[in-house]
C-alpha cells in the first residue's frame, strides 16, 4: 500500500484480495492511525485507490486497509508506510531593510504557520520600482544581506518561505532603501597666524583654521588656497605639494569598507608679508640713514630688499629707502629680525 501526502490529505493506493471469499467485494474500509492509535474509519467503494481528507497538516498517519463482502469485513492489511500531510508555508511578516553601500541588511519573522512542513529556506526578492530585479536564496535563517546593490537606487524587498510542499506567498513590501557609497572627510589644517581661506571642488570645504567636509569615496575634490591681502600661501604638506592647486581622490574602493580611509592633509602655511618703510633718510648721509634705519625698522624678520640713489660726487646719500620684510615661516616671522643692511652706495 503506497501513501502520497498533501494538504491535509493523503491519497492511498492498494492491490485487491488474492480471494474474494466466493462473495464479491463490495468496498473497503480504510483506518487510519497515529502513533499506533486508531483515528478514523473511511469507507469506501470497490476501488483500488482512496483520498482521505480532514486530516492535520505535519501530523504523521500510517493506514490498513480491510476488505468487504456480503459476509462482512476481512482482516485489515498490514501497515502502510507513514505519510505526513502537508501544504504551502504561510507568508512572513514584518519585513524591513537597511542599506549600507552597495547593499541592503533585510530582516522578517517567520510565518504562523509552516505548512505541516519544517521551513527549508527563504527567498529573497529586490524591486526598483515594482519590477523584479533578482532573487536571493538563503536557508532556514531570518536575515540576509542583499549585495551587488545600485548606489543611489531605491529599493523594496519581499520574502516568501520554502518547505517540502513548495514555495509559499510573498510578503508585503518592505520598506524603500537606498544604498550610498561611503563618505569620508577631508580635513584641512592652517598654520601661521595669517590669514585666508580654502576652498573646495566640488562644494563641502569653505573655511577658517580648520575645516572639513565629507564626500563620497572614489570623488576627486579639488582645493584652492586663497591668501588675504598682505598675506600669501607658502604651500602645502601632507597629501599635496606646491603651492597650487591639490587635487585627493577620496577613500578609492580596497574591497572592504574597512580598507577605506579619510584623507587628511596638514598643515597649510600662510605666510604674512608686511611693509616697513623708514622715515627721514631723504637727501640723508649714508651713515645717518643706516642709522635711522638700526632704530626705526620694524624688527619683524630679515630685511631683503632695500632701494637707494646715490649722488654724483661727494659721500652717498639716500633718497629713498623702501624695506620689504617676507617671514620665512607661518605669520609671525622671526622675532629676531635684523634690521636692514642691504643699501647701496
């Protein structure tokens, strides 16, 4: 006797009595059982094979089947193989995603019911827009992370169960995600006690003595070092060199998120140019200049350009005197600085 289970059924098939008792056979009774105890009696006609409904989904049934005549019943057969009646699993709930770059963490909870079948796994489904894009498969778990994900596309998810008697309904749609790729921040540090700005492209770093912004892994930010009047830029350290424009590609893709890292670039060097211009040397002696020079100049870091006329005859005299200070380093110079030496005769 062969059983083949379904929803809350099982079907059985059976080969008639070598003998009929010299009285036809009129039907059969089919008993069924669990766990040895009797459960039920269906009659049926002069078939060889019966379905016998009403029965519970993931409860085991063996059955005997016994022969009729107008004498009475005949001896039950012997026992059928166990069947377990069984049907789709139920739909999962509270489905909800998460997005990280280029992928999305979903969760949900099992199904009230699992058919009468143990669950066996779950499918996963991603939407963009209502339409299918893909399905991925996991086993008898509650969470998965979906990869190979569009940065900047919106997504909805919907999981279904699988047992032994197929593949059960969808859920309703998650929640909308959308994955981004990863941001790091570009940090920007002046030094010298000058001032400017720096910018960047594209737009994220504007700003004062320290400043940063954030943008994506992979972009290319450009920055521009504007010094103030009297002010200028001795250069960058760090990341870039020069005094020009520095161009950082962001966090570029290692593989593993961990792998990427923020770009810092430091210091930048304002450097501050100041004028002194010493009075009273017109039509002076060169001595009584260089001296008015020693005690008027501002004292602020090397003096390195001086311009003076000399007359035709007799001693050198100035008739104009203009001293340019540059500091070698930051805003504040040398506060050691030398008072002028560089005049000419």
């Amino acid at each position: 006797m062969t059983p083949s289970a379904g929803d809350a059924q099982v079907t059985l098939t059976w080969t008639p009595p070598s003998s009929d008792g010299a009285s036809s056979i009129i039907g059969y009774d089919v008993t069924r059982y669990v766990g040895g105890v009797e459960r039920g009696v269906t009659p049926v006609g002069v078939v060889t094979e019966a379905t016998v409904t009403g029965l519970s989904n993931g409860t085991t049934y063996t059955f005997r089947v016994s022969a009729k005549n107008a004498i009475g019943t005949g001896p039950p057969s012997a026992e059928s193989a166990a069947a377990t009646p069984k049907t789709l699993p139920g739909t999962p709930t509270n489905v909800s995603a998460s997005a990280a770059p280029g992928q999305a963490t979903v969760v949900w909870s099992a199904p009230a019911s699992d058919g009468g079948s143990a669950i066996t796994g779950y499918d996963v489904t991603r939407y963009v827009g209502g339409a299918a894009q893909g399905v991925t498969s996991v086993g008898a778990v509650k969470r998965v992370t979906v990869t190979g994900l569009t940065n900047d596309t919106t997504y909805t998810f919907k999981v279904a169960a699988n047992n032994a008697a197929g593949t059960g309904p969808t859920s309703a749609d998650s929640n909308a995600v959308t994955p981004t790729p990863p941001r790091f921040t570009l940090t920007i540090t002046k030094t010298g006690t000058g001032s400017g700005s720096v910018s960047s492209s594209p737009a994220g770093i504007s700003g004062g003595a320290t400043c940063a912004g954030g943008f994506d892994a992979g972009a290319t930010v450009t920055l521009t070092a504007t010094p103030d009047a009297n002010s200028s830029f001795a250069g960058w350290s760090g990341a870039c060199a020069g005094t020009g424009q520095c161009t950082i590609t962001m966090g570029a893709a290692k593989g593993r998120l961990r792998d990427l890292q923020n770009q810092i670039l430091q210091p930048v060097t304002l450097v501050k140019t100041v004028f002194c211009v010493v009075p009273n040397v017109k039509g002076k002696p060169l001595a009584t200049a260089k001296k008015r020079i020693t005690a008027g100049h501002c004292r602020t870091g090397k003096v390195t350009l001086a311009k003076s006329k000399t007359v035709a005859k007799g001693p050198g005299h100035l008739t104009e005197v203009e001293a340019r200070d540059e500091a070698a380093r930051g805003f504040a110079g040398d506060p050691r600085g030398e008072p002028g030496q560089a005049l000419k005769r």
